[in-house]
C-alpha cells in the first residue's frame, strides 16, 4: 500500500492528445482512435433516507461525471420520489432497507454487469467532495511506467493530510477508526491510515476478485481482507476531514461505541476466516 498525496493527474490521453496534435493529425481522427483510452468509471452512491442532500449532493457529482448511479437502499423519507424523478442518472432501488454493504455490493454487481472500467463510491451526506472524483479515477489507473496490478483500490483517507477547514471528528469514531485500522494493518500487513472512509475508486479487475458477504457499515473491513489476500494494489488518496452531523446515528445498537467495536472485529475475524478456508479449499 502507498500513499498517492497529488492533487490530480492528467489521464494519459492528454499526453496522447498533444502528441496527435503536434503532428497535424485530424482532430476528429483523434477522437474517433483515442476514446477508448479513456476510462470508463460508473460513479455511485448508496442512498438511505438522505432526503435533505441527496439532490445537492447529485447535482454537484454530475459536475464531474455523467456516469452516476443511486442505489436506493429502501428509503422511507422521500428520497425515493426525488430519486424517481430524475433523468440524469441511473437508479436501482431495494425495496427494503438492506444495508450499506448491500447498496455498495448492488453497486458491484452493476459495474460488472455493464462495460465499466471501474467503479467510484461516494457517501450521500455531503461529507466527501466531488470534485476529487477524476482524482480517485486517475490515480487507478495503471502507470505504464511502473509494474502495478491492474486490481487496483484507490481509498480516500480523512487522516493522511490536514486541510484548511477540516472538522473535529466526534471522538469515539476517531478513536474506534484507529484501532480498527491499527488492527487491519497488524493483521494485514497493511498501512492504511484510514480504514473507514467511503470515497473509493475501485478498477474492475478488483471488483472481480471481491465476494462481498458484509450487509453493514462494517462492509469496508471484508474489503479490505480480500484484497489484501488477492494482491490487490492499494493505495490512498487525501481527502478533506468533514462532519456535518456529529449525532449521525449507526441505527440500533450501533450507536453504543462498544457494541459498533467488537462488531468490527467480528466481521475482521469472520473474513479473514472466509478467506483462510478458500485458500485452504483451493489447494486440496
């Protein structure tokens, strides 16, 4: 795992774009050759009772992607109407409320059932920034210049630098993420500094080598387990550190800081579990 701390970087095509350019190549010769090195990422949200965000939030994404997905994990609050209504987005509701792991899973399941590079996750509260979208993208994919996996994890980390205007995270999140990430990386042979945060760019040969059980916020952990033990590339990217509701609740139990703790660690064990048995099962 390494940390990526570049604002942004220019997709090759650029590069390319100049090059075709600089020799008096037609430009629609250019486009017509060339599109296919873009790449194609699907940008989606998992959306559960966000009726106050959900339509800023959507506005400022399409700023930096045309390719967006909701997936509304049961909303009872009107979120599902405004969802409905829009023509600029894709949209894949559950019926009943299912859980965050279960949203982003749908949101897989999707990418590779369609012709996506890849895959962005961003949270509907308004707490990541689209505008770092192309910057996630960009930093997946593979640099021709080095020897990387295609399998690539691109996560945002709210810890790796200080931004001007960062907010004081409620203290038992704080303090639950570190343990929880100090743990991933002792078990792991990791080093993320942030194992929590939703904001991700995932290549599609990633999302192949993942098997998503994890219904729950604790989603993230089994992600981490598998793709550690497949070899995938992982890699953080710096984010800004915002909480616009410190009395955002987790639902039920959850919201007791020792409960929400050792349910953490039991997903940790349970997947690294999973994990050991398919190795063990593959080699007989």
């Amino acid at each position: 795992m390494e940390s990526w701390s570049r604002a942004c970087c220019l997709p090759r095509v650029f590069f390319a774009l100049h090059l075709r350019r600089s020799q008096n190549a037609p430009f629609e010769t250019f486009l017509a050759t060339q599109a296919e090195l873009v790449p194609k990422f699907l940008t989606a949200l998992p959306v559960y009772n966000e009726v106050s965000h959900v339509s800023a939030v959507l506005d400022e994404v399409l700023h930096f992607t045309p390719h967006v997905l909701a997936v509304d994990d049961g909303s009872t609050d009107g979120t599902a109407d405004l969802l409905a209504k829009r023509r600029d987005i894709r949209l894949v509701r559950h019926e009943t409320n299912r859980g965050y792991g279960a949203a982003l899973a749908t949101a897989f399941a999707t990418t590779l059932a369609g012709d996506w590079d890849g895959l962005v996750t961003i949270d509907c509260d308004g707490q990541h920034q689209p505008r770092l979208i192309p910057a996630l993208i960009a930093a997946a994919i593979p640099d021709p210049h080095r020897v990387q996996s295609t399998a690539t994890i691109v996560s945002g980390s709210r810890y790796l630098k200080h931004f001007e205007g960062d907010n004081q995270p409620p203290e038992s999140r704080r303090r639950i993420n570190a343990e929880i990430t100090a743990e991933i990386n002792a078990r792991l042979s990791l080093r993320l500094t942030d194992a929590f945060c939703g904001f991700k760019a995932y290549t599609r040969s990633a999302i192949e080598l993942l098997h998503i059980n994890e219904t729950g916020y604790a989603m993230p952990l089994e992600v981490w387990v598998q793709a550690a033990a497949a070899g995938v590339h992982i890699l953080e990217l710096p984010v800004p550190l915002v909480y616009l509701d410190l009395a955002r609740s987790f639902g039920g139990a959850l919201d007791d800081a020792a409960t929400r703790l050792a349910y953490y660690r039991c997903v940790l064990d349970r997947a690294e579990m999973a994990v050991g048995a398919a190795a063990h099962a593959a080699a007989r």
